[in-house]
C-alpha cells in the first residue's frame, strides 16, 4: 500500500531562508504563481535546514510525501488527475528551486517523473487506471531504471513468454527503490534461444516492500537488491543495484515496447538539454556566494558572485529557449543536439564553478560537512555523469582542456 498523503499545512509565501535570492527565476509569471510560493515556502522552510543531514543519512519517504503533499510531483500533468498543467517555466522554476535547496531530494523526485510520464502515454488501460492519478498526486512514488540502455554493451535482459516478461541480469543504479511503489524497468528483449533483439521493453514492477528499519537489503532467489550504495555524492538517494534470476512479471504490466532505435532517439533528444537542476544549484551557490561577500566584506567575492550571476542567467535563458524550440519542433529538435549539449555542459560548467568559488570564499570551513559549500560542490559533480551521453561526456572534458 502507497504511504497516506500528509496533511501538511504551508505558509504560502513565507520564506525563512536568510539567504537573497539575487537571480530569481527565468520566467518572471513565476514569481506570481500560488503553486511556486508553496514549494519556495517548503525549500526553505524544510528542504534547506534539513540538507546536510539528509544528504548524510539518507532520505526516507514521509520526506518525499511531504513535497508530494505540496503539489511539486503533478506540476507538469493533467488538472484532471489531480496536476496542475503547469507550463514549462513553473516546472523549470521549481525544480530549480528544489535543486537548489537539496540535491537528494530533487534527484529523488526526478526519478518519479519519467515513470508518470511513460503511465499516463501508454496504451495498457489498465495499468493506466491501476496507477495514473496515484502517480501525478505523488500517493504513490516510482522510480525508474533505463540509464543502462545507452551503453554500449548490457547485462540486463527482458524475455517475453507471452502471459509473462522474465527478467534477468543486474541494474548498477535504482534511486529510489526501497522507498518507492512501482519501478520502471526499461530493458532489451532477448530471445528464448538467448539472442538480444532490437526491441525495448518497459515494464511497471512494483518492488517487494521492505521495512529500512529492520533490513537494508533483499535477499531472494529471484531477485537481490541493496544494500544503499556508498557514494560520494548523492550517498542520501536511497540508489541500490538490483539483480535479478528468471524473476517474473505479468504482461498486465507492460506499459510499452519500441524499437531500440526509436527508443534511443527519443531519449537523445530529450537528454540533450540542460538540465534546470544545475541552474538551481548554481543559482544557490551564487545567492551563497553574495550573502557570505556582503557578511564579511571581501569586494572581490562580490565581484566573482556578479559574474557568475550574469552567466548564469544569460545561459539560462539560452537553455530554456533551445529547449522550448526543440520540444515544439522535432525536425528541429533533432537538427540541435549538439548545440544544446553545448548548452547543457556549459551549464554543468558554471555549476562546478559557483560551488567551487563558495568553497574557496568560505575557506576551512567548507570542508565540514555540515557546510552547504562541499555538498553543493559533490553535487555539481554527480551531475557530470548523472544521464550522461558519450556526446556529452566529450563536450564536459572539453572545458578541462581550455
Ligand atoms: C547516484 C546515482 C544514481 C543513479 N540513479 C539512477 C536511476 O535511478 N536510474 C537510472 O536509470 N540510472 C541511474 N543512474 C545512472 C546514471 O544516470 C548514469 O550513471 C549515467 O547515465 C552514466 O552512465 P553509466 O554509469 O552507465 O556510465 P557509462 O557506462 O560510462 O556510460 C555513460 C555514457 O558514456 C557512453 N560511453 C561509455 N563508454 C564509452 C566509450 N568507451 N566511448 C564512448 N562513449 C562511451 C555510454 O554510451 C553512455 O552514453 C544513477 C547514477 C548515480 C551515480
């Protein structure tokens, strides 16, 4: 059973954070937007005070469902199943927001949002009913694994033996999994005869339920998963590899199939735009940046903040009108993949740069790890591999030779 949804009750519009913000959003209708003030009110009210910790030890679900309970998961879906078909600046703006407040519990929620997605389009009716206004409320939470499907070689197969998928080999990296309600698991067909076919299945599985108190691994024949990897950034995203042995799921869950090359297109175009996740980061660096220049008088800090501001917000708006052109016009979102893989590790770039620089303005006591400074600049980095594609991997060890 998906966890009750919280009845938390938000101060709309009311922020505690002492830091300014000094960029503020790249779509000025946001900061008149009663759903904004709501997820800023709760960034800083609960997602920036708790960061450090969390990121330390771990994100637990009444977490997530406290975000969930403030409207952030069903932004972008349909009012009818109870999102708010909120345009793309809205989304932007608070998944910078949240970003830039806690790494974990944006990537947390970010896992959940292909999952909903891939529900809402597909032709299983079923499923669709079973989980579609479950997922855009945030009542019930997904977590997704398919980054395997872009490597060159995989080790995790799906046989179709028509009332049932078998699946077998293992997942490196499932965000999410001992929290969430559904996963789904995108893998490539295989043959009965042991062949790989040019075909990805995608499958909603729901996960044995465990309780993270008494255990933090699953241990069965047919499937093994945890424990939480130990990780140098992001170390709080409840990631686990997953393996699996013949293990079983009915065809009811099937939520597609496509050929492997469509599939692989559809996700180059998507995975080729910055993500606003690195602008919410460096946009907290920087407000950092200038609180900690004005609290203890270094000119020079002042004059690095307002750099990294001006860059910030020109590429941003860079960012956001490549991609807008893109999701409007597939010719030419295909016609632009390199220039917004520029794009994306530019702003991957200016992010490492804006951690870096709160680091090196805030001296010792960055390192400690109750400091925002060390964590934000992990962050950055995870964010160098995080859906990373060979085009950009290229472009990113581009800016370390210039
Ligand atoms: C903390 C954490 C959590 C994660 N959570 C999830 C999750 O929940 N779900 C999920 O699906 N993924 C998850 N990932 C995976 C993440 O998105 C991938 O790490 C990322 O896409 C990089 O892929 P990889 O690790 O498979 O690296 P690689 O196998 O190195 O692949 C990265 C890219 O480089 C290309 N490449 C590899 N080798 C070469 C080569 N020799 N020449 C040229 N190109 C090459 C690949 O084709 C691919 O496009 C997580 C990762 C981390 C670190």
């Amino acid at each position: 059973m998906p966890s009750p949804h919280p009845q938390r009750k938000i101060d709309v519009g009311v922020r505690v954070s002492s830091v300014a913000d000094v960029i503020g959003p790249a779509d000025p209708q946001a900061s008149q937007s009663h759903e904004i003030a709501v997820i800023a009110g709760f960034a800083a009210d609960t997602l920036v005070p708790h960061a450090n910790r969390i990121d330390q030890r771990g994100i637990r679900r009444p977490h997530l469902d406290e975000l969930a309970a403030t409207g952030a998961l069903g932004l972008p879906f349909p009012t009818a199943l109870g999102g708010s078909d909120a345009p793309a600046g809205i989304v932007r703006e608070a998944t910078e927001l949240i970003a830039g407040a806690c790494g974990t519990t944006w990537f947390c929620a970010a896992q959940h949002r292909s999952p909903t997605k891939a529900v809402l389009a597909s032709d299983n009716a079923l499923l669709h009913d079973r989980w579609a206004a479950r997922l855009v409320s945030g009542n019930a939470l997904a977590a997704i694994a398919f980054a395997h499907l872009r490597r060159p070689t995989q080790r995790f197969w799906i046989r179709d033996e028509g009332d049932r998928f078998v699946l077998n080999g293992s997942l490196d990296w499932v965000t999410n999994w001992p929290l969430a309600d559904v996963v789904l698991v995108e893998g490539y067909l295989k043959s009965s005869s042991g062949e790989q076919r040019d075909e990805i299945i995608s499958l909603l599985v729901e996960p044995p339920k465990l309780d993270l108190v008494h255990s933090n691994q699953l241990d069965r024949d047919d499937i093994q998963a945890g424990p939480s990897l130990s990780l140098a950034a992001m170390g709080g995203t409840q990631t686990w590899p997953v393996s699996f042995v013949d293990f079983q799921v009915s065809a009811e869950q099937l939520v597609g199939r496509l050929p492997a090359e469509n599939w692989l297109h559809a996700n180059s175009l998507i995975s080729a735009d910055a993500n606003p996740a690195s602008f919410g980061m460096a946009r907290a660096s920087i407000n950092e940046l200038t609180a900690l220049a004005a609290s203890t008088d270094q000119p020079q800090v002042a004059e690095v903040a307002e750099g990294l501001r001006a860059q910030l917000i020109e590429l941003r708006s860079r960012a956001y009108a490549d991609a807008d052109v893109a999701t409007e016009d597939p010719t030419m979102a295909a016609a632009t993949i390199g220039d917004r893989t520029a794009v994306r590790a530019a702003a991957l770039d200016l992010n490492l740069r804006a951690a870096t620089a709160l680091i090196t303005a805030s001296g010792g006591a960055a390192m400690m790890l109750s400091s925002n400074a060390q964590r934000r600049a992990r962050e950055a980095l995870f964010l160098l591999v995080q859906g990373q594609t060979a085009d950009l991997r290229q472009a990113s060890l581009g800016y370390l030779v210039e």
